[in-house]
C-alpha cells in the first residue's frame, strides 16, 4: 500500500493512547496475508491474537475477496426494513445449522455491542409481550465485556468501559466473576467456584425471579483475560433461569465459531441458551457483521403477537444483512466447511496450550489460563495496573509478535490455518521477552 504524507492528527483511535502513538511509537500496519502482518516500516509480524479474535482463517482470504467485489457489482447495498435480498436470508439459515439446539432465527447488525444490545431489547420485548412487563432487570457479571453502547457496558463489569460515563441503564445488577485464585493455571474449566452461579439464585431471592429478565454471561470471559467457567457453573445458570423464567443470554462473539475447540462455547459446555451473540469470525473480520441467534420459542412469541401487517419488532440497523456483510459471511462458512476448519482448530488446542502453559516458569507470570485456541497469562504488576502490559505489547511488537494486552494481561488467539511451527515461533518471541521482566 502505497503511505501518503499524514501528521495522524484528524484519526481519534479507539481504546488507544493517541498521543503516545502519534509522538512516540507508531505501529501502523499495512499489509496483512496469512497469519502476517507488516508494517510501513517493513517490520513483519506473527498475528497471535487473530487481529482482534476476527480473523481464524488467515487474513486476506481471497474467496472472501472475490465474493464481496462481485456482491458488489451486483448490488452494493439493499434496504433492510420492509426489504430483503436472498445472500441475507441463505447466510441466516447457514448460520442458523451451526447453533446449538432451536437457535433457528437470526437477527443481524454491525458490530458486537449491537448484537447485544439487540439480545437485551429483544428480552423484554419477549417478556412484555407474554404479559410479564414487571420483567424488568438485567443480570450481568463482573468482569463482563458486551461491548461499548449503553446497554453493554452496563450490564458489562469492566470499570474502565463505564466510570466515565454515568450510571447506565437502570435495573441492572452484577454476579462474581468465575476467576478464582484456586483456579489458577486452569485448563478447559475451573475445578472451583460452581457455587458462584447461586448468585443468580440470591438475585433473584433479593428482587424476585419474576422481575429479571435476561442473564447475559460470556460462556469464556473473553476480553478480559478468557476467565474460564467453574465445572457445572453454566449448567447452573441454565437450572436457575429456568426456574424463575429468566432468558439466558451467551455472548459469543469472541467464543464463537471455533475458538473454544467446538463451533461454539455453548457447544464445548454443553449449555443451551436462549440467545447467543456472534460477530467477529462471522466474517473473518473482512467486512463488519454481527448476529444474534434467537431460539424458537422467543421469536414465535413476539412475531405472533404482532399485527399481520405491523412491525413485530421495533429495531435494526442501516446495514443489517448488507449485502456486502453477508456475501463475506458466506465465503468465510465455505471456508470453514471445506477445510474442516472446527476439526482443525480442535486438533491445534492441544498443541497450543501444550506450549503456552510451558511458560509457567517465568517468573513473572503470576497465573494462566486457556481453553482451545484461547488463552492468557498475567504478569506481575510494575507500577499501576497496566504499565507492565502497556510496555509488553510495544515489546512483543518491536520483536515481532502482535498480541492483545488487557491490563496487566496477555491474551492469545491465533488463527485456525496456523501450523505447530508457528507455535514454536510465538512462544519463542514470548519467552524471548517475558524472561527480560
């Protein structure tokens, strides 16, 4: 790609430190192929996080490529409401197969946080309609990540995501995080900590079941480090939603489609939930996307209820199902299916995890944590929180290596096409910089 003259003034960047990365340390990336990134400098980097857990197919697929510009020729864009064009439909029932259970109707968007706050609105819709309107409150975790609008980071846990920004949405209440200190170093799930799902039972023993609506939970706490669920900790939730009439919601859009070994999380903890979020992978991070998997029972119930000629559900975006979006979505499920992707990154789990715990000896790692090709180790704090992560990344980066850093915390995700060499090369660079702390 060809670098026009630019002082970077006019870009205010996300979850980033602007002044730092406009004055001090640059790391703009212009090409990405494979599992490769290279920067303007001509710097090359192992992608061990996936992007942003986006891209398990390697990036620049020219399959997708190839479908989008000829989605585009075609018909570059398609009006939602009251409108629809047939890649939207096909790609929801290709999707709808991969979800566990009765998850049979898919509602899209754009983006992560979109997909959630659709799983909140549609929660009380659903609940209003049945003529159960008290169904007010929503229950969300500590430590939750479910995007950045309003609904998501109030039912998210957090603090940095939320302290500047009021009090959020009201009627919602927090359970414990699952990461417990006797769980450290855990493989898969957690051998402690099943009891922290009775916080749901003492929520709703505090407020009433019958005023909850929805519980939302990552099935792995994703952005935060892949806070792995206790042994039976889900199957609990599923037992108390069930008993109080409450819709259990799995925001999968890091977990989703294959990362945990499994198509999803709620297949590799064998937990059915009466919605799941996914975004990220649906696309293989080429185009935005995101979706929500309804189960039967939800969607019958409000599309009943509504007029045969009226609106049933008052909500959606400018581009849900773009044309664009789902031509790439349904390159990338061909991609997966004719490479057996899940199988694949089923296969890699161990080999993965094998090697990242073998950094267990660094003294500076104080607890690890991973579940398929998801993992993440905390270092030591140097300072405040975050300044030993902060430096880490530039670190890893100035070595050859693109990680995600939350905190004082190291998260990897590499993608599904990677080979053990790889592996070997990652954890190389890793050890290379993590013994120098």
């Amino acid at each position: 790609m060809r670098i026009m003259p630019n002082d970077l003034e006019a870009h205010w960047m996300p979850f980033t430190s602007n002044k730092h990365f406009k004055n001090t340390h640059t790391r703009m990336m212009t090409e990405g192929k494979g599992i490769t990134y290279k920067t303007y400098q001509g710097h090359e980097l192992i992608d061990a996080v996936s992007g942003l857990f986006c891209s398990p197919l390697g990036h620049a697929r020219p399959e997708i490529a190839e479908a989008v510009y000829a989605q585009l020729k075609e018909m570059s864009y398609c009006p939602p409401f009251q409108h629809g064009h047939p890649s939207a439909f096909e790609l929801a029932r290709r999707v709808a197969q991969l979800l566990p259970g009765n998850l049979d109707y898919i509602f899209y968007g754009s983006s992560g946080s979109e997909a959630v706050e659709t799983t909140l609105k549609i929660a009380l819709l659903y609940h209003r309609v049945k003529g159960e309107g008290q169904r007010l409150r929503l229950v969300g975790r500590e430590k939750g990540y479910h995007g950045v609008n309003f609904g998501g980071f109030s039912v998210g846990g957090m603090v940095k995501n939320r302290e500047m920004y009021g009090l959020g949405i009201p009627g919602v209440v927090h359970m414990r995080h699952t990461n417990v200190p006797e769980n450290k170093y855990a493989r898969d799930a957690g051998e402690h900590g099943v009891e922290l799902a009775e916080d749901l039972q003492r929520l709703c023993d505090t407020y009433g079941g019958d005023t909850i609506a929805a519980c939302i939970v990552e099935p792995v706490g994703g952005s935060v480090g892949a806070y792995l669920p206790p042994k039976g900790y889900l199957k609990r939730l599923r037992e108390i939603c069930d008993e109080h009439g409450i819709l259990l919601i799995f925001d999968e859009v890091i977990t989703g489609f294959g990362r945990t070994g499994n198509p999803f999380g709620a297949d590799t903890y064998d937990v059915q939930p009466d919605m799941v979020t996914m975004a990220k992978a649906l696309t293989n991070g080429a185009i935005p996307m995101s979706a929500v998997g309804v189960s039967d029972h939800i969607y019958k119930t409000i599309v009943d209820a509504a007029p045969e000629k009226g609106v049933d559900f008052f909500h959606g975006y400018t581009y849900s199902g773009h044309p664009a979006a789902c031509a790439a979505g349904l390159a990338t499920l061909d991609i997966f299916e004719k490479e057996d992707m899940f199988a694949r990154a089923k296969a890699l789990s161990n080999p993965f995890l094998d090697r990242f715990f073998d950094l267990k000896d660094l003294p500076v790692v104080t607890n690890m944590r991973g579940v398929g090709m998801l993992a993440a180790l905390d270092l030591a704090p140097d300072g405040a929180p975050g300044t030993r992560g902060y430096q880490a990344v530039q670190d890893l980066y100035e070595k050859g290596i693109l990680v995600k850093i939350t905190g004082d915390t190291v998260m990897l995700s590499p993608a599904f096409v990677c080979e053990e060499a790889d592996f070997d090369r990652m954890f190389d660079i890793l050890r290379g910089v993590l013994s120098t702390y």
